[in-house]
C-alpha cells in the first residue's frame, strides 16, 4: 500500500544539525466522543475520566527547507524523548509557547513564538510544522474521514512524505513510490487491511 511504502522512506530519520533551524508542533487525532444533546447530561471532554482513550498526539519536526519527521504518542511527555533521539544537538528549535516543550530547552537553542500574540513576529514562526498538520486535516476531512487508530502514524508519515515532495512533478512523485514498493516486502500493518472475513460452508444460511 502506498501509505505504507511512503513510511518506510523515512525510517530511522535524523533531522536538523548545526546552523539548522526545524519548527516543532503537535496535535491531537481520534478519541472523538460526540456530545449528549441535553447541556445537563454534557460532560467536560477534557478531562481523562470522560475521554475513551483513542485519542493520540501527533507531534511533527521539520527543517526550514528541509525534511519532516512525525511521531504518535499518547502524551506531550513521550514526545520529548523522540525530538532529543531524533534531532541532532545544534538545531534550533522553534515553538510555540505550549509549556510541553519548554524541557526542550535543556538540549537545544530555541526561539519562542506566543500564538496568542502572533503568529510569526521576528522571524520566528512555526509555519513549516504548521503547514504538516494542514494536509493532514484535509486529508482526514477529504480523503480518508477517519486516520486515528492503529494507522495513525502511517498517515502522519504519508503527509510527511508528501510535505517532502511536494515540489517534485507527479511523475517523478509516482517513479520514487514505485521504487520504494519494489524495494519494500508486504507491510506488517496493512495486509489485509482491504480483506472482509468469509463465513465458512458450516456457518453459511442454507
């Protein structure tokens, strides 16, 4: 499956470096619990005891002008131990004012931006990470409906891939797909995923 194949390019991914700058960002996916008609019967869906536990955060670190990386977690807190792995020391990090990242600071350079002031002020911004998290959303609304679950991060690294390419002509696009799924053996998430069960001859209605 191409979502899978585009996985596997980013395998094992080290970003950033010195003299690089990478924005980091995150978001949460899934774990969607509709609300009861009656505002009496509401109940406050931030908080752990009314939440079903499918939600998931997705946290992305791209490179100004350079690659993404994505990850799932389900908390902010194992998010940061998967930007120190991942991103080498020498990068300057750029984020926005969420308290989760501000442990970051004891490993790398970092610029701030408060989104409650603006959205880019200075030169510092998180546009790049911003802009991941937009193809994802319109994927989910226009493509797939529904990317949260186990296949969580298999999407998250099809839009990374994409982000990544996405100045590449679709032919070329089309010939490193290709290539990567004559490389790859059958994904370990998505075989099968298009199968539906049979009903064996002992249990069909005669």
């Amino acid at each position: 499956m191409i979502v899978a194949r585009q996985g596997a390019a980013l395998k094992g991914r080290i970003i950033g470096g010195e003299g690089k700058t990478a924005a980091v960002d995150g978001g949460y996916f899934g774990g969607y619990i509709k609300p009861r008609n009656l505002k009496e019967h509401r109940k406050d869906r931030r908080k752990a005891r009314y939440q079903n536990g499918k939600r998931k955060f997705v946290v992305v670190v791209r490179e100004r002008g350079g690659n993404t990386l994505p990850g799932v977690f389900q908390t902010e807190a194992q998010a940061l131990g998967f930007i120190r792995e991942r991103v080498r020391q020498g990068t300057l990090i750029s984020a926005d004012e969420a308290s989760s990242w501000n442990d970051l600071h004891a490993r790398f350079e970092m610029v701030r931006i408060n989104h409650q002031e603006a959205y880019s002020l200075n030169g510092v911004h998180t546009n790049d990470a911003e802009s991941f998290f937009s193809r994802m959303r319109r994927a989910e609304i226009g493509h797939h409906h529904h990317i949260a679950g186990p296949y969580l991060l298999r999407f998250a690294q099809e839009a990374s891939w994409r982000e990544d390419h996405r100045k590449q002509a679709n032919g070329e696009q089309v010939q490193a797909i290709s290539t990567l799924a004559m490389r790859c053996k059958p994904s370990v998430d998505f075989c099968g995923y298009w199968q539906r069960a049979e009903k064996e001859p002992s249990d069909a209605v005669k």
